[in-house]
C-alpha cells in the first residue's frame, strides 16, 4: 500500500486541561463528596419516617361485635380487614369455612350469607358486617349427624373435588333453594354463575343441587 494511503493510527493528543479548569473538577467533586452525607441522612429519615407511618396504621385496631352463625364472636383488627379475614384469621376458634382463593371477588370460593343475601366476605369489609346476620357453611347444620340438605346432596353426588371451592357452592345453592325450592335445571346453573370450579364438577354439583330441592320439597316433583 503506497504510503500516503496508509491510515493514520496514532491516538489523538488529549486535550490540555488547564491548572484552572482541574482546581474547578476538584472542587465540584469535594462539594458533592461533603452533601453525600446530609442526603443519605435525610433518605434515612424519610425511610424511618415511612415506617413508622406503616407501624401506626397497624397499631390502629378496631373491636367489633359479629354475629356468626348465631354467636356473638369479637375480633380486634384493622379497619381496613375484610370479612372473609376476620372469619378465618381474627377469631378463636376461626371460621374457615369459607375459603381464600382469588380474594378478589372473581371465584365465589368465599361466599356467605348477610342477612339472608349471599355477598363475597373477601369484598365486605368486616367493620360493615357489624350488626348483621353473618351465616356460613358451617352455621348450616347442627352436626355432621344431622346435614342441611344441600349439604346431605353434596356428598351423596360426590359434588366435589379439591373442595375448595365447595362452601361457596353449598351456600349459593341454598339461598337461592330457600327462596325457589321448585328451581329448574337452568336455575340452578343461574344460582351458580358466581361461583367457579377450577375442576370441572359442575354437572355433579348440579345434579346434587336438584336433588336438594327435592328434599326441601319434601321429595315432590317440581
């Protein structure tokens, strides 16, 4: 390759720094070097600050009187609980019946009655169940001995699986059997459409359902 066609390689000059220009860098670094302390500090205090503002909250409990299955039962929590957490978590013995799977209001896996309407516990805030008539699966029959016959239903169709999200379904179909015992495949399948079984026994848990109205009938046909 002829020599003035060879490509230059030699690195450019580093620019000069003048004496003033690098007293000026020192400078602005030992001026951020001498805040870095007072803004850690007042991260500090803004995270301690956040904190306790976390623990206040949880400090601020509430006592409430609920009527649960009958009994008065009293649970101290926040305000902001649910009901569906006061039944499983703040009394003792806990209700646990109904279950906590999406507690969002979307599987019905939670369901209870309030005074006699079915409501999700994981959307109702417990400190606005104070005062009404809180039923769950467990305030349905006297004693394994003696089923609702829902209940009774349930096991004789074998209407589950996992099980979890059996209680809301046991109490779905019974309030709405309550109030239209002569209900019709369709209507019990309407009854249903708030609750889901994420294993697919709907056809068992239907079939339990008519035979239950049966019995509430007192096993006449519809």
């Amino acid at each position: 390759m002829p020599e003035e066609e060879r490509p230059d390689k030699t690195p450019p000059e580093a620019p000069a720094v003048s004496r003033r220009q690098f007293l000026r860098g020192v400078g602005v670094v030992g001026a951020a070097t001498a805040l870095a302390p007072g803004l850690l500090e007042r991260g500090d205090a803004a995270e301690t600050e956040r904190d306790d503002s976390h623990a206040a909250v949880q400090r601020r409990t509430i006592r409430l009187a609920l009527n649960v299955n009958g009994q008065r039962r009293v649970a101290v929590v926040e305000p902001r609980t649910t009901l569906l957490n006061a039944l499983r978590n703040h009394l003792d013995p806990p209700v646990t019946g109904p279950k906590i799977v999406c507690d969002r209001g979307a599987c019905g896996a939670c369901t209870v009655e309030m005074d006699g309407k079915t409501v999700y516990a994981c959307m109702v805030l417990a400190a606005d169940a104070v005062g009404r008539k809180i039923t769950t699966v467990e305030g349905l029959s006297a004693s394994e001995e003696h089923l609702h016959p829902v209940q009774a239903a349930f096991v004789a169709h074998d209407a589950l699986m996992c099980g979890f999200c059996t209680p809301g379904f046991v109490m779905s179909v019974k309030n709405y059997l309550d109030k239209n015992p002569r209900a019709t495949p369709a209507d019990v399948r309407n009854a249903c459409a708030g609750n889901v079984c994420r294993c697919g026994t709907y056809p068992r848990i239907f079939e339990a359902a008519l035979d239950a109205a049966r019995q509430m009938r007192g096993g006449k046909e519809a």
